[in-house]
C-alpha cells in the first residue's frame, strides 16, 4: 500500500522518524507538522498547532493520509488521538486514556502494581506536607517524581532529607503544574530502553538502547531530556530483553486491554536493570524516545512507514523489518549553553553540511529554524531550543561509531554550543 503518512512533531526524533519513513518504499507523501528546518529537507511542512485536535482533524479529512504518525506526548495527553480515531483516521500513537502510562506517574505505578509488573516500591501525595513529612523518614537516596508530564525533568535522586525536601517543595510550587508527586525507593543498576511497536495485541522490539540523562559528564547534574544515547546498547543481552518481553511488555498489552484502553503505537519501557540480570520499570514513556529513537532508527533496516503504518490500522506487519541492528550508532546531543536552565537562541548554526560528508553520520535537526540572515543575507539556521542537534554516526563497533559522532560534532559550531564528551564511552 502506498501510504501517505503526517507527522506531528518538530524535534529530533521526529527528524529520525521523518528521515527512516521517507526512506521507505512505501511511503508516497511525507508531511510533517510542523517540523524544522532538518525535516523540511525530508518532508512537507504544514503549519498546524499540535494540540489543536479541531484543526488537525480538519486538516486530515481535506488531505486524506492513510496514517497519522504522532511524535511528542503532549498531543497523545491532550487527546488528538481519540479526535482523529473518531473521524476514522488510522493513528499511530495511544489514546489520552492509555497515554497515562506516562502523562501520569501515579497511574503508571498504580497500573504496575495491579498486574504484578516489577517497578520500584512508591508512594503516592497530593498534599505536599504528607510527602514531606513521608520523605523524611524514607531510606536515602530517595526519588521524588513529578506525577505530570515533564519533558524528561520532572525526577529528582535526592541524596539528602534536604534535596528532597526542596524538590517536593517545588514540585508543589509549581514548577511543571499541579499534579502532586510519587515518590519511589532508589533502584540500584544500570538503565536501558525498550521500544515496542505495536497494534494493541502484537509486538515488535527495536533495537534496545540507552541515553544519558544528566547534563554533565559521568551523569552529574541535573537531569534533561537526553544528551546521547547508543543502540543497540551493550547493557542489553538477549537473557534481559526476554525477562523485559515477558514479565513486563506483555503483561504491560494484556492490562491494558483488560481494562479498556488498549495501547497502539510504541511502549517505551525506561528499566532498571539490577546485578542479576532482573529489569524493572523506572518509567513508561507512550511514544519513542528523544534522543534514543536517533540511534535506533539509524540502525534499523526496515520499511518504517508499513511499520507504523500496519500497527495504526491494527494488523501489525512484522515483515517490514529485515534487520533491527545493522551496526551500532551512537547519537551525540549539541545543546544551547545553559540548557536545561535558561538559553539563547538565534544563534547562527555552521557546518552541518561538513559533519554529514561521513555517509554514515547523520545530523537530525531539534531546536533549530531559519532566521531572515539580515539585509542583503540568505535565510541562516539558528539555534531555536535547548537540545539543538543530534550527531549520529553508525559503525560495526561502539568505539569506531564514538569516534565518527564525535569527529562529526567538531565540523558543527555555534556559540556557546554545549554537549557531554562521554557518550558510548560510559558503558
């Protein structure tokens, strides 16, 4: 089938996602609403507001895609899903109901309690005096989670009564909304994530994956949405994706249906893999990760659009993967300084064009847009975000696909460019 996808999103991963479809021999027309600069080069810009389920709704019943790929999870939230479900559009993507699995903590973790799904013992507070005074006497480190959506920094691993104390305090006060917060035990290990395409009842992983979440090298700092990540990730043997297939994937499938909501699109599992090879489940996120999905798609050897495409209209098509890893890449995140804090933007972007001489290097495009370039001038790319571009270079092993992301991120420069000089080198 000749498929004629829109793609909701403008950030990196919709860059990946935008590049792998478009490489497909089934995808006939590619829009992206309203993507950047990177995926305009890729795919058909339309201006629409993401959360605006009226306008996208009318937009689709004029152009008639065969699929609506949606990419951040602030649509899935806000229930542009179930808007274009109703209006009979296949959508890759769950419903706001089972998008909970992440816009809500406490429900994720209610969830995984009800079917036996190994997560971190928590506790759930809407009254900030109750989490306090429960923080104070919990075993330290302790985890004090934002129960909302938090573009990836709503976690604090408090190592002190006082730094949990404040991060509920500002939890409370506001700092992403008003959602209360869960607060878990501290699991011991080393992190990885999980992607499962699916049409509700059938499944496919990707290649397994893991970024590094803290600003600073050797993962100090405060947390972000990702500075790089590697896929796929050397944490993941073949003994620990099966305990994550069956003990928390499918069991994950089957509650969902059991109560009503059943999940299309891709589950992404954030686990926590303990010394004896046993995940549990740190996080449910209810679309692809940001920057992971730029190292796992760039390894993946796959007709990507009949992928997402099959699992939206619900007769998930498994045969449109050949290779889910073919060669190992690493994904390296240039950031605006002062990210995750506050930034500048405008700034002028040279030598992506270098970086991409590598035939295996990839630059996909995050906070970036066209600036007029002043009179006289051609339109210049600036910086429009935190995290701007991710450097992705594919090789046969993690040391040669470090070296050729890192190489590639010299050729880039603007100023106060910021990124981590440890990506694939901590395992």
């Amino acid at each position: 089938m000749s498929e004629r996808i829109l793609l909701l999103g403008s950030g990196g991963r919709e860059h990946a996602l935008a590049w792998s479809m478009r490489k497909s021999a089934s995808c006939a027309t590619l829009w992206c609403a309203p993507g950047n600069p990177g995926i305009a080069e890729v795919a058909e810009p339309v201006s629409l507001s993401l959360t605006d389920a009226a306008s996208v709704v009318e937009w689709c019943q004029v152009h008639k895609p065969t699929c609506i790929v949606i990419g951040p999870e602030q649509p899935l939230a806000s229930g542009v899903s179930d808007a274009l479900r109703s209006a009979g559009f296949a959508v890759f993507g769950p419903s706001a109901a089972a998008a909970r699995l992440e816009s809500s903590k406490g429900f994720a973790k209610d969830f995984m309690l009800r079917h036996a799904i190994p997560t971190a013992a928590y506790k759930r507070f809407t009254n900030r005096d109750e989490a306090e005074q429960y923080v104070k006497g919990a075993p330290l480190p302790v985890v004090v989670k934002y129960d909302g959506l938090a573009a990836g920094k709503g976690v604090v691993v408090a190592h002190s009564q006082q730094e949990a104390i404040l991060a509920v305090q500002e939890m409370f006060a506001g700092s992403f909304g008003s959602d209360g917060v869960v607060i878990e035990e501290f699991l011991e290990g080393v992190e990885a994530s999980i992607f499962a395409v699916t049409d509700g009842k059938e499944y496919v992983t990707l290649a397994p994956a893991h970024d590094y979440k803290r600003i600073g090298d050797a993962d100090t700092g405060k947390n972000t949405g990702g500075m790089g990540s590697v896929a796929p990730s050397p944490r993941v043997t073949s003994d620990v994706l099966m305990k994550v297939k069956t003990r928390i994937i499918e069991p994950t499938l089957r509650g969902m249906n059991s109560e009503g909501m059943p999940f299309i699109g891709c589950l992404y599992c954030g686990i926590m893999i303990d010394q004896g090879g046993n995940p549990y489940v740190v996080e449910f996120n209810a679309r692809f990760g940001d920057p992971e999905t730029q190292s796992v798609l760039s390894v993946l050897r796959a007709d990507t659009a009949e992928l997402v495409a099959s699992a939206a209209r619900g007769s998930l098509n498994t045969s449109a993967i050949s290779d889910i890893a073919e060669g190992i890449a690493v994904c390296v995140v240039l950031a605006s300084g002062g990210y995750p804090d506050s930034y500048a933007k405008g700034v002028e972007i040279t030598g992506i064009h270098h970086a991409e001489t590598d035939h295996e290097v990839r630059v996909f495009h995050a906070g970036t847009a066209w600036s007029s370039g002043g009179e006289g001038r051609s339109p210049v790319l600036v910086t429009n975000g935190g995290r701007v571009l991710g450097v992705t270079a594919v090789r046969d092993t993690l040391e040669a696909a470090t070296v050729a992301a890192y190489e590639a991120c010299d050729c880039i420069s603007f100023d106060m460019m910021y990124y981590r000089t440890d990506i694939g080198k901590s395992k």
